[in-house]
C-alpha cells in the first residue's frame, strides 16, 4: 500500500485509520451480512449508524441541545440559496462580508432573494485580510449576517468570531469546521461540505438553531426547507448514506484522537512549520496578512513562476501531490485538514527547503 501526502483542498485526504475501518465493514457490517451502501437507510442497522454519528459530532462539537443537526445532500452550494429561502422570516435584506471568492458566491446567489448588504469587503487587499469587528457595518434589522470564515482558495481566515447582536450570524464552515474547538452558540447556523474535513463527497452538514426553522414560505420545496428535514432526521428522502456513515468514522477518529483541542494543537503545529519556511525564505512568499493565515490552507508563490512545474514535479517525486494553487490565485496551495498527518507537513518542509537550496 502507498498513500501519498495528498494537498487537495476538497476533495481531500481522509485518516488512513478510517479508511482501514470501512475497509473492514465494507462487505458486512457488523455481522448484518450487508455493505452500509445496501442498508435500507430506515432499518435498524443504519438508523444505529446515524444515531452514533450525530451523537459523535455533537460531542467533538459540544453542540448545545437547542440545535438541530442536519445532513442533507447538494454540497455546501445548495445553503448558498436554502439560507435566504430559509432565514429571511419576510425581511426584505441580509448582511454579507466578502472576504473572497466562496462569499462571492454565497453572496450571488441570495441577491436572487434579497437584497444584499455587503457589510465589509477586504477586495482592496486583494482578499488577503479579514475586517475588524469595527469595520462591519451591520445592520441591526438584518434578516442575518453572512460570512465564510475560512476562504480556501485564498487561505483566508478569520481570527475571531464577529459579534452581531441579536442578528443571526451564519457561517459556511466548509473548510475549516472541526479544525479546532468553537463556540456554536455563537452561531444561528454553521454548514458544511463534506468533502474537506468531514468525509467523502455528496453531503452536508447543517446545525441550525430550532428558532429559525419553520419561517420559509409556503412556496419553498419541501426538500428545500430546513424543516422537512429537521423534522424528519434527515430522512424525508434517502440520504447520502454511506457519505453520513464515513463522517461517522471521521467524528469517532477525532474523539479517539482527542476532540476538538488537540486537532487544534496539531494544526496549528503543521500550519505554524509552513508558514515559518516561507517567511524565512527569499523563493516563497505568502501575501496574507499575518492574523489572517489560514490553517487549513496555505497558499504560496514562488518568486520566478517559471519554477513552479519543477517544484511541483519534484514534490511529486517526494509522494507531496496536488499541490498547485487554484487557477485565480496562481503558485502553490497546501491544504492541510485533519487527516494531513504532521508527517505530511514535514516532508513538504524538507521539500520546500531543498528545491530552494538548488533552484531558488
Ligand atoms: C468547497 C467549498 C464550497 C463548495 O462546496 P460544495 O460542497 O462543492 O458545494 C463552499 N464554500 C467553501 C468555503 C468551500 O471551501
């Protein structure tokens, strides 16, 4: 068997160990004589594998019981529409910050249903800072408030949760959710795409404060209603079962693992080493303001660009792959989500040393 160190940014490296684990179940699960993907998702045998993986991911999350947890099916960009669908209660705006492409989107696609405040856009940086909790403009009749706190092709993130009032603040977490410990009382309504910290592709979850359901009009599809599933586990239809399955894995390996803090510890650890070789070097740079790093996403350029196919060539060489930066930002991008282990981290650092000692 060889696993390569695999940077994609979604979708993403998943633990060895769990991988391993499905491995195992993957013919019969649990002595049922079934594979999860040919469960019937309302027998008792997967209603047990939703019931644990919720439970899970309440734990790591410490989710407080007047949320609810959804997983549904569309990936992170059907929330882009079902949050204005469903949060807008009458009111006719909602406040976003844009800090770079994904709010971009999220914020194109609810001006099909509101009108759009943009509270506070970091375009004049180039999308390489976050705005201050003094530099948001909000406004306090605002259905709610809209930000991405970890932009993951610029490797953007916030360093603090931003303080709206009574105004629900909404978060698409996608890439940096169950990175580190948060407060989600803080928060009307976190989602996420599988595909980068969860699991595998084809789910998403949503945990939704229980006041804000219900307030969609009458005209929203059912499936499009936070309520159909709130109100039906997640089971109106059939959902990505064996998607929802594999996040259970994930949520078991993080508690075994030591929950949400010591995740936090070791990414901060890798994206700490990362960042640390391109400051001290005269080849890499990263444009991103220091308290604005990412840990998830460590994007760099190299100084001569021309350079780029070597290193990545190179890298590949070193089992380091899928390294090249998104096509709008150009150079290099590292993302490093859970199940990048540190020695992963490491061997690009010697990587990213050696190639500048002979080409930089
Ligand atoms: C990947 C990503 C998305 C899109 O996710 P899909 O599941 O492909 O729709 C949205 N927002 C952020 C921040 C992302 O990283």
């Amino acid at each position: 068997m060889a696993r390569k160190f695999n940077f994609s940014a979604g979708p993403a490296m998943l633990p060895t160990a769990v991988m391993q684990r499905a491995q195992q179940e993957m013919l019969d699960w649990n002595g049922s004589g079934m594979s999860v993907m040919e469960m019937s998702h309302r027998g008792k045998e997967y209603m047990s594998i939703a019931t644990k993986a919720e439970q899970d991911l309440r734990a790591v999350m410490d989710i407080p019981d007047n949320y609810k947890v959804l997983f549904l099916q569309g990936g992170a960009s059907s929330q882009f529409a079902m949050i204005p669908l469903n949060l807008l209660g009458g009111k006719q705006s909602a406040d976003y910050i844009n800090t770079g492409i994904w709010s971009k989107k999220a914020i194109a696609e609810a001006k099909r249903y509101c009108n759009v405040n943009i509270v506070a856009d970091t375009s004049h940086s180039g999308f390489t800072t976050v705005p201050t909790q003094a530099e948001l403009n909000l406004n306090p009749d605002a259905a709610y408030v809209h930000y991405t706190p970890n932009e993951t092709i610029g490797g953007v993130e916030f360093d603090y949760i931003p303080e709206t009032g009574d105004v629900p603040l909404v978060a698409d977490m996608s890439s940096t959710i169950l990175s580190r410990p948060i407060d989600v009382s803080r928060f009307g309504l976190i989602y996420a795409g599988a595909q980068k910290n969860i699991g595998p592709a084809g789910l998403a979850i949503v945990i939704i404060r229980e006041d804000l359901l219900g307030q969609a009009p009458e005209s929203t599809p059912a499936m499009f209603n936070y309520k159909t599933h709130a109100d039906g586990g997640s089971m109106y239809n059939t959902p990505a079962t064996y998607s929802w399955y594999m996040a259970g894995l994930v949520f078991a390996w993080i508690r075994e693992q030591g929950g949400l803090a010591a995740m936090g510890e070791r990414n901060k650890r890798k994206a700490d080493k990362l960042y640390a070789v391109i400051d001290q070097s005269e080849l890499y740079a990263n444009p991103v303001a220091a308290n604005a790093r990412s840990w998830m996403n460590v994007t760099f350029t190299l100084a001569d660009p021309d350079l780029d196919a070597a290193f990545l060539a190179g890298a590949a060489e070193h089992d380091l792959i899928t390294l090249k930066g998104h096509r709008s930002v150009g150079g290099m991008r590292a993302s490093i989500y859970n199940a990048m282990p540190e020695e992963g981290v490491d061997a690009l650092v010697a990587w990213m040393q050696e190639f500048e000692r002979h080409r930089g």
